[in-house]
C-alpha cells in the first residue's frame, strides 16, 4: 500500500548508464528494463548529481544497477554572467530598498539606547510599509512574468541539469566515468569532425549561377551604421544561453548606452580590416541527449554557443544577406527566403504524384539525407559558389574571416576541453549558417539544371508549360524527382557522388529512401539495391507532411491526434485555473494542428476528435475522469465580441489556412509551386475564377473546393478577393470579374460570340478613354445590338490608371489576406451570438474574467446549478446565510455577506449603496458609468476582483468550514486589484495609503498625468491630493452713475486716469488645513446620495495668508479670501473665486479679483483676473498658479502664483 502512494506521488527516475536494458533473456531476443531506482524529490534536491549505471550481466540474466551520488570533477567551468546577479529590471527600486533597509535598522538601534522621538518612529512605520509594497510589488511581478517560486525553480533546474549530465561514456566497448578520458574522447571526435581531409577540391564553374545585382553586391559592402549594428543585437533573444564570453544580449540591451561606443568601434575595426579577434570568435559546443539513455558521444545533439561580440557582426552580415539572397537563390529551394514558405515542397510532391497516378506515369522520387551536412561544407568550395554568383571580393573576405578565425572547445558537463580550430563546416547557431548553406546547396542546383540539359538526368515534364522539375530543397532536405529508369537513378547517383567529391557534403545512402509511383515493388527493390538505399512503399512524410496519402481517412491524421494526447500528458488539469487551461488550448493545442490544416482539409472526424480533446481540457477532464461541460462548446469558441472565450472553431481555423492559398495563387503567380499547379490544372489563359480542374485528384482539388463550403458560411471567395485594376494588363476583359456582380461574357453572351479574341486584356480594349472593338463580324440580331449598346453604357465611365493590377482582400483595410480575420468571420456566422457587455481588461488575470464570463452566463456551481445538472448535494440553501437558495446572484450579490462587502466597496469607490440583483445588471451598469473609459475600466476591475474574492469566500466556508470576514474580503479587494493595477500597468505611482482612502482619486490623478505626460516628480506631489473639492460664487459691485441714462460714454481725464501699464507680481499662497487656526474650512458637503467619485458640488472658504516667499514665516504681503469648490462632474477642475488682499506698501488695502477655473493637476494652470479695487481699478490680466508642496498626511499647501495685470496710473 506505502509503494502504491509512492507510486502515485510521481518519483524521479534515474536514467541508465552503461546499458539501456537490465535483463535479458536467455535466448537473447528480449530485452527490458526492469531495474530501476525511483526516489523522492527531496532526495533529488538532495543530491542533484546523482547517476545511475547499469553493470555487466555476465552470466545472470539479470544486470545490476548502481547508484552513485558523488559527482566526478570534471573541471572549472568558464564564466558565465549570472542572470540573478541583475535579477531585477528595475535597479532604481532595489537601491531605494536597500536605503530604506539601512535607515530602519539605524532607527532600530537608536531605540536601543534611548527613547525614539516621534518623528523617528513615524519615518520607521512609512518606510516599513513603503517596504513591505515594494516587497509584495516584486513578488506580484514574478508572478505576472511567469517566474515560479524558488522550491519549483530550483527543482526544474536539478532535473534538467540531471538529464544533461554525462555520468560516462562506452569508449571501445567499455564504460568509462574517467573525466579526464572523457574529455579526451570528446575533444579528439569534434576536432576529427571538423577537420578537412581534402585540402584542395575539383572546381565547377556554370553559367547557369544567378548573378546578383551588382548594386546590391555593393550595398552589402557599405560601411556599418549604429542603427544596423542596434537592430542586429535587439534582433537576437536575450535569454539565450551566452557564448565564451559568458554575457547574454539582455546585458548589453541594457548596458547598451554604457557599452555602444566599444561595441561599435570593434565591429567596425572587424570590417575594416576584415579580421576578427580569435576571442570574439570562440565558440562552445554543449551536449544534450538525444535519446533517453546515451551511451555514446553520437547519442548526444551538439549546440553551438556562440560568443556575444562576434553574433552582433554575424548578426549585421546576415541581416544584408537575408534581404538580397533570394535574387541569386534558385526557386526550387524555399528554406529562410522571404516569401516562400515550408509547405511549397509538399504541395508541390503531393500534387505531382495524383497527377502522375491519373496520367499513369512512372516517376521517381528519391528522398536524399546528406551526412553531417552543415558540418561538411567545404569553405573553398564556398567561396567558389559565392564568386560565381556575384558576390564582391570584400564581403567574401568578412565570410572568409567569420569561418577562418573560429574556434571550438566542448562543454563537458560545464568544463570545456581544449580548444580547436575548425577547418571546414559552418557552426549552427551562428546566424550567417542558414544564409551560407543555402549558397552551397545552390550549386548542387545549378548542378542538376546543367545534367538535366545534357540529358544525364531526365525530370519530370509539368504539363501545359516550359517547367522541368528534377528536385526540391528545403534546407539539406533534398527530394529528388525524375523519369523512373535504372540509367537515371544511377546517373543520379553518380552526380551525388562527384558533389561530394568537389564540396564536400556526403550522402548517406543507407538512410535515403528510393520511391516509385507507377512502379511495382520488385521493380524498385532490384533497381535500388546496388546503391545501399532501402525500397520504401507510399505513402511517405516529406517536411513532416504526409505525401501519397489520402488523407479524408481519419488513419492519416494518427499523427496529429498523437501530438494533441502527449501534449495534455505532460500538463496536470488540475493545477491549473479555467483562465490557464484557456491560455494553453489557445497557444499549443490550438497551434499544433496547424502544420497539417494549411495543406489538408480535415474530415468532420478529425475536427470532432480533436475538438473533443480541447473541450476535456477546458474543463478539467482526463481519459479516467468526465468533468462537466458547464457551456456548450459552440459558445466557448465563439468570439469575445459575440459573448464567447475567443478560442477559435477548429473548422474555422482549417478553412482559414487553406483559403490562403487561393489567395497565394493570385497575387504569387510567379512562385514554383504556382506553375506547376497552374501547368497540370492548366489554368493558363483561364479565367480567375477558375483555379482548378476537377478531372485531376489530389490536394489542389481539394483545396478548390473550399471556396464551395465558404459558402454554406454565406462568403463568397470572389467577393472576398477583388481585382483593383491599375493599366489592365493583367486582367481579362470577357472572361474576369472587374466591373459589377459578374463577368461581361455571363452578362452580354452575344456581343462576346462575335469577340475575336475571347482572352483579350482589359487594356486591349480600353486605351486613354477610348474604346477599341474587334468583332468578327457586325452583329446581325436585336439582341447582339442591345447587348453591345449596354456594355458601352457600362464601362463608358471606367478610366484605367497607371500600375499594374492587383488583387485586393476586402476583409482588410491594408487590403492583404489575413487568416485570422476571415476566421473571425466564419465563427461570427458559424457559431451563436449573445449579445454581451463583459469587458475584458488585460490588468485582471484571465482566470478572474473568466469566472465572471462563466458568472454571467450563471455557470459556476453553485448549489443550485449543480442540483440542475443531476448532483446530488446535501441541501440547496446557502450555507453561508441559510436564508434562501444558492445560485449565482445569492452568492455575488444577495448573501447577507455580499450585501456588506458591496456596500463597503462602492463607499471606498465614493458611489452610492447600489444593490445589484445579477451579474447582467452589474455588467450593464459599469458598461455604462462615466465617460472616462479608464475610469471605467477600473471600477470594471475593482467589481470583477469583488465577485472573485467573495466565491473564494464561499468555497473557503464550504469546503474548508474557514468563515471570511466581510472586512477580509475588502481588503482583499483593494490590494489585489491595487498591485495588479500597479504593477500590470506602466507608469503607476500612485500609492498604497491613498488607494486604500479614495481609489477613483488615483486612478483621475493617473488618468491626467498620463495625457499631461507631467514630471514623476509632480505626479508624486498631487497624487495623493485628498481636499475637498468645491464651487465658488463670484460677486459683482453694481456701478452707478449721475446721469439716468442707461450708459454713457465718459472720458479719461475726470477719472484721472494717466497711460495704461503692466505690471507681474509673484507670491505664495498657503492652504492651511490643520492646527487650531486653519485658514481654509469646509462650509457645503453634498448629500451623501448624491456624491460622485470627485466630490462634485463641495465648497470651501479661505482666508490664506499670502507670502513674499515659500516659507510661511516670510514676510506677508496679504490675503486670499473667498470660495473655491468642485465644479465639474467627470474631472477634477475647481472654480476659484477670490480676493487678494494686499496689506503692504502702495498697495495696502487694494484687491485684485480672480475667477476662473483651475484644473489643479496641471503643472502650470491659468486663470483670468476680472477687475480689482483701489489701484487695481480697471485691473485685468491672467494668474499662473504652479504647486510648490503640498503635506499628504495634513492636506497644507503652497502654491506660487504669478499675477500678471494690465491697469492705469493715477494723477
């Protein structure tokens, strides 16, 4: 019984060393492992080296195992920057912690020696809990980037490093855990490997080479620029394992200011002088097993670690080259070239074998698998290709010196061996490798072209066109496809041969496959043998996909379903929330199908399998276990927008990928893979519509046919992809659709009878305005008359322009085809459409909107919902209350727990006591409150982090019998949705204590320094400004005058008024709301049903002393007397009313009067002066009012005010 619950704990498992099996039988035809050591995690952690060797069996049919916990030393290993030695992004945080640390222990040891003053121990609690949110800030931030907790992490890192190991080696027949043998026996391989045995190589020269351009040969010459060489670092992942010199592109993207100017002048020396250094270009080699138990250095996959410095120069070259390479590179080839894509290859192959098998021809496909091919490639050979094809003698140089000055040293278990230097290959992970492969698998190209033209291998002829096939690259993937015959096999061979010969790249016969269609097996068997390949029988998997399969059988499509059950084996349901699942449904199982739905049509068998599979998933099944299906599938995978998850109908998906191609064939029609379909469906001189031709079988068919279920979907692909014509040149004038709902021959069929040329262009009819005819003869009959009259009518308004003419997808606006969206179009008509009003933030995890997703739609299992589906339960009353039924509104909103959490929730949100009776009615209000969408979408947050905590409540109470407090639930609430708030979105600084006050006050502080893009430092002053705010009143004097009239026009002179100057006072204005003479009060507060989140309508009087400078004991020129208050509904804006005062100098006992509004969160706000008194009569002008300081915890001020005033002097 212990041993079943060890077994189900999931013990490690050692792997075997020294021998995959521990028995054997004794008539040596079965082999197992039966032995095995199967220990516990912390054994693991323990001892993280530990290894396991199987011993010699001798005369037992049984082996002995052993276990060794001790780890040989094989050696220092080199430097390596350590990702947690700048473990945090933000090292302004961590410092400013570390200062706060520092400043509480000298505190803590002052209150050892005597009594802390107050100041002291206030200083000590703000930086505590400025600390302890900084503290919790970074774990959050861990989390939400996907870091695991150091136990999890550190027992991931064990493993792998475990599984890595190379505990020993079988060397000549013996197992050896000696290091220093092993490192021997691996330094002696690699540097065999990469040694060249043929110094000097036979040389090929053709004609036949594409030559570059010699503008583009010239640009790859130019001098590097600081952009190129930024991009090419920002280009590479910055987490990837480093090089020789241990520093990974994360450290120098962000040292990249400190280290731009060395990094510059090396990459630059190293194009000058066409030299790199040999420690810029050293290199590691690390092992990883490729198979389960290794044994030998050939079951272990070599990586190449390449050194920082020289991938930034490689990086730069490659990036030149990828941009120019296709115009040498040969068509036939479709790896790493822009705008060719993987699955050209198999179209093409699956497509010639349904031709050949209707046409009753005999073919050969022969599948070549080159030996160690990136390592074998011969650098003279190289730079012979390279020449030939045009490339300049100083880029050829920079290749020649990226290869030349390499090294290599293999990482043994973290210990390198000594170094060596490599005499042929290119090194994969090197950026340039793809590029330069590419170049040497050229020449076997020109190679086959120049042996097809002298007849020494046949090809296959493409019908209806010029085309010869006669092989397909992808990379070292070679198929090679000719006349089935014993002379083209072998002179196939013998061509293979002589490559090896002159670039070094060797094929391994005894892995390559020999395929014939149209060929009886015997046949294929006496033809193949003699060159040490092996017959195999159709069909076969080329590039991953299946070629010669008929793949509407559910048999064919094992593969994928395969991958989608491994897929889930290695995930635990259970572990994760709805919000996870949906997260890996949407980003693997919903990617893995992909390769085969881009070529295949998937039968509904398929589609329902694995559709079966994702809908288990979602929910929390297994093979053993049935969960429930809490809504209906259609409804998950429909679109956010229409009420579902977004998670996409397979069918959808299937559909989407193949409408592509439809969409290739007419804007690519230059492609390969476009002249062999257009050759055997000869769609040459067809009309657009026309893509395919029914009589031949296979993939292309069935991809044409799509356009018939598109259909059933109500979208027409001829709707969908248009042609806007440009000079006409490319579209047929009778036979395309171009003008109106159909072609002009469905629509005038009489007048196109008597056309001459019936695949006439639009521009062989319609040349600068003018209309030019080539009838056979004159229309005879009324309706050919009447006919030709309106298609006159028709196209007498259609101009051609400049340019030629292109196909244009209507679903978008930048008019290319995109899968996606015609995805979303077939789910929108496919699946249902609820009208919803659920948001979804991106700053609430996926797992809190999808409970509320599952809430609206009162889906979560509530003792009521479970009742419905057949559970049995104890009792439908909520345990909770005990006073009604629980569902889904009871649990969230009617709960007498609910009802208290709601209130204390909308009071802290400053919004009245609202009672919601369901998730729809909550939904619908928060959709619909304030007009700032920010503001919205945090009391959307806030409500959503609600409904979360108080079901969390509820399942703690009914699983766990842990009652949560009301008050618990709240807090929650605000520190949950404040640190995700915070730390979810960039720049927030508003703080804890002022979130915990007023939320909606930070978020409008949050909202207007945004848009402002104002200073951190004035953010910080403001944002915790908790005033109230209020509304002024302005007064009026009424003038009077001797005279009745109603006005009447005077003159300066009896006013003894003399010329009009300006005048700029400046000073400081002080809020003072504390201590027991505040010169600010509040005297209106609105009713407490009627408040808003800004306080509207609240009003204070001021009696503010004003100062000749910012101090409040400087010397006091006046007073600010009058009302302010908060005039505005949605913003923080006040209407200030109010005399200054002055008490000094000339100016003793004149006013000055402003009114005006003043958006207190601006940096610098204006206001207009209307008038004043004494001196100041006829006064106007404008006050700038800026904020010097303002105390969070007593609400004082100071403001500097800058009063600019136009008024006239006095006689």
């Amino acid at each position: 019984m212990d041993f079943q619950i060890h077994l189900r704990s999931k013990p490690s498992r050692y792997q075997n060393r020294g021998s995959r099996y521990t028995y054997c039988c004794n008539s040596l035809n079965k082999l197992s492992k039966l032995d095995r050591f199967l220990v516990c995690n912390n054994f693991v952690n323990t001892f993280p080296f530990t290894s396991t060797t199987a011993l010699p069996r001798e005369l037992s049919d049984h082996g002995p195992i052993t276990l060794q916990t001790s780890f040989a030393d094989f050696g220092k290993p080199p430097f390596r920057l350590i990702r947690g030695w700048r473990a945090t992004d933000h090292p302004k945080e961590v410092k400013e912690m570390q200062e706060i640390k520092r400043r509480i222990h000298e505190i803590d040891l002052l209150a050892e020696d005597r009594l802390l003053s107050e100041e002291e121990i206030n200083e000590r609690k703000v930086g505590f809990q400025k600390l302890v949110e900084m503290e919790s800030g970074r774990k959050l931030n861990g989390q939400l980037t996907g870091m695991k907790t150091l136990p999890s992490s550190m027992a991931l890192l064990t493993t792998k490093k475990r599984k890595n190991m190379i505990a020993g080696l079988l060397i000549a027949d013996q197992w050896t855990t000696n290091p220093e043998r092993i490192k021997v026996e691996i330094f002696n391989f690699y540097q065999e490997k990469f040694r060249e045995r043929w110094p000097s190589r036979p040389k090929f020269i053709s004609s036949r080479f594409c030559v570059l351009d010699p503008l583009a040969s010239s640009n790859l010459e130019a001098p590097f620029t600081v952009e190129e060489i930024k991009e090419a670092i920002w280009s590479c992942g910055s987490d990837k394992s480093p090089g020789s010199d241990g520093f990974s592109f994360k450290f120098l993207k962000r040292n990249w200011e400190l280290m731009k100017h060395d990094i510059v002048n090396t990459v630059r020396y190293s194009k000058s002088y066409g030299v790199i250094n040999k420690g810029c270009n050293a290199s590691f080699i690390t092992l990883v097993p490729k198979i389960k138990d290794p044994l030998t250095i050939g079951d272990y996959r070599p990586i190449s670690l390449i050194g920082s410095m020289y991938k930034i120069i490689s990086k730069v070259l490659s990036i030149r080259l990828k941009k120019v390479i296709g115009e040498c590179i040969g068509n036939v080839q479709s790896a790493f070239i822009e705008g060719r894509n993987i699955l050209e290859g198999p179209l093409i192959i699956n497509e010639m074998y349904s031709w050949a098998k209707k046409s009753k021809e005999k073919m050969l496909l022969f599948k070549v698998d080159f030996n160690k091919a990136f390592d074998s490639v011969n650098w003279e050979y190289l730079d012979h290709v390279q020449r030939q094809l045009g490339f300049g003698e100083k880029w050829r140089g920079w290749i020649h010196s990226c290869l030349k000055f390499a090294t290599l040293s293999v990482l043994v278990n973290g210990s390198p061996t000594r170094e060596f230097e490599m005499g042929r290959g290119i090194r994969q992970g090197d950026p340039l490798s793809p590029f330069l492969f590419l170049i040497a698998m050229e020449g076997l190209n020109i190679v086959m072209k120049e042996a097809c033209a002298k007849g020494i291998f046949t090809g296959t002829r493409i019908p209806n066109s010029n085309l010869t096939l006669s092989h397909l690259f992808y990379a070292d993937d070679a198929l090679f496809v000719g006349e089935w015959s014993e002379e083209n096999i072998n002179n196939l061979a013998r061509i293979l041969r002589c490559f090896h010969v002159s670039w070094g790249l060797k094929v391994n016969f005894n892995k390559s496959r020999v395929f014939g269609i149209g060929v009886d097996k015997q046949e294929i068997t006496s033809l193949v043998e003699p060159l040490g390949c092996k017959p195999s029988d159709l069909p076969f998997t080329y590039l991953g996909v299946p070629v010669g399969a008929n793949m509407k059988f559910k048999i064919h499509w094992a593969p994928v379903i395969e991958r989608f059950q491994s897929r889930l084996n290695r995930w635990k349901s259970k572990t994760l929330s709805l919000g996870g699942r949906l997260t890996l449904v949407k980003a693997v199982l919903g990617s893995l199908p992909t390769f085969y739905f881009s070529l295949f049509v998937a039968p509904t068998g398929v589609i329902k399998k694995l559709e079966s599979i994702r809908r288990r998933f979602l929910w929390g099944g297994t093979d053993d276990q049935k969960k429930i299906n809490w809504v209906a599938w259609k409804s998950v995978t429909a679109p956010k927008e229409i009420g579902g998850l977004g998670l996409g109908s397979l069918k959808a998906i299937n559909l989407s990928l193949i409408t592509k191609w439809i969409w290739r064939l007419k804007v690519d029609s230059s492609g390969l893979w476009c002249t062999v379909i257009k050759g055997i469906h000869n769609l040459y001189n067809k009309p657009a519509q026309h893509i395919s031709k029914k009589s031949i079988p296979g993939i292309w068919n069935r991809i044409a046919r799509v356009q018939d279920e598109l259909k059933l979907f109500d979208i027409d692909i001829e709707e969908l992809m248009v042609k806007k014509i440009g000079a006409g040149n490319e579209t047929m004038f009778w036979l395309d659709r171009w003008i109106g709902d159909s072609t002009l021959k469905t629509s005038f069929p009489e007048a196109y009878k008597l056309e001459r040329n019936k695949h006439c262009k639009i521009n062989d009819r319609l040349q600068n305005g003018d209309m030019i005819w080539d009838w056979k003869s004159a229309p005879r009959t009324s309706e050919a008359v009447s006919e030709i009259v309106m298609l006159v009518s028709r196209i007498s308004d259609f101009q051609t322009v400049q340019g030629n003419d292109k196909w244009v997808c209507t679903l978008a606006s930048d008019g290319v085809f995109h899968v996606d969206r015609l995805r979303i179009k077939i789910d929108q008509r496919n699946l249902p459409t609820v009208e919803t009003t659920l948001k979804w933030i991106h700053e609430i995890p996926l797992k809190v909107t999808c409970f509320m997703w599952r809430a609206k739609l009162e889906r979560i299992p509530t003792a009521c919902a479970l009742l419905k589906r057949g559970i049995q339960i104890t009792s439908p009353i909520c345990s909770y209350c005990e006073n009604a039924e629980e569902d889904t509104a009871h649990v969230l909103f009617r709960c007498s727990m609910a009802i208290i959490v709601w209130e204390w929730v909308l009071s802290w949100c400053d919004l009245p006591n609202i009672h919601f009776e369901s998730v729809e009615e909550m939904l619908a209000f928060t959709a619909q409150w304030g007009s700032c969408e920010t503001k919205r979408r945090s009391l959307i947050s806030i409500c959503y982090v609600t409904t979360w905590f108080l079901w969390k409540a509820r399942c703690d109470w009914v699983f766990k019998k842990s009652r949560t407090s009301p008050a618990k639930v709240v807090d929650l609430v605000k520190s949950t949705v404040f640190l995700w708030k915070k730390y979810r979105r960039k720049h927030c600084t508003f703080q804890w204590i002022d979130w915990c006050i007023n939320a909606f006050i930070c978020i409008d502080l949050f909202v207007i320094f945004s848009t402002q893009n104002e200073s951190s430092t004035m953010t910080k002053i403001f944002f915790c400004f908790l005033l109230p705010l209020f509304i002024a009143f302005s007064q009026t004097s009424p003038t009077t005058g001797a005279d009745t009239t109603f006005v009447q026009s005077i003159k300066r002179n009896p006013m003894k008024l003399r010329s009009e100057k300006l005048s700029h006072f400046r000073f400081y204005w002080h809020d003072i709301a504390t201590g027991p003479n505040p010169s600010v009060v509040k005297i209106v507060q609105p009713p407490a049903n009627k408040t808003t989140p800004n306080n509207f309508g609240t009003i204070l009087m001021i009696d503010d002393p004003l100062t000749e400078k910012p101090e409040a004991d400087s010397k006091l020129l006046g007073r600010a007397q009058g009302f302010y208050g908060q005039a505005s509904q949605e913003e923080i804006g006040l209407l200030m009313a109010m005399n200054f005062v002055f008490s000094t100098g000339k100016y003793n006992g004149s006013t000055l009067t402003i009114l005006g509004r003043n958006p207190i969160f601006e940096k610098v706000r204006e206001m207009p002066v209307i008038g004043g008194s004494g001196l100041f009569r006829f006064a106007r002008g404008y006050a700038e009012a800026s904020t010097i300081t303002f105390d969070t915890k007593t609400g004082d001020a100071v403001v500097e005010y800058n009063v600019h005033t136009s008024q006239f002097s006095f006689q």
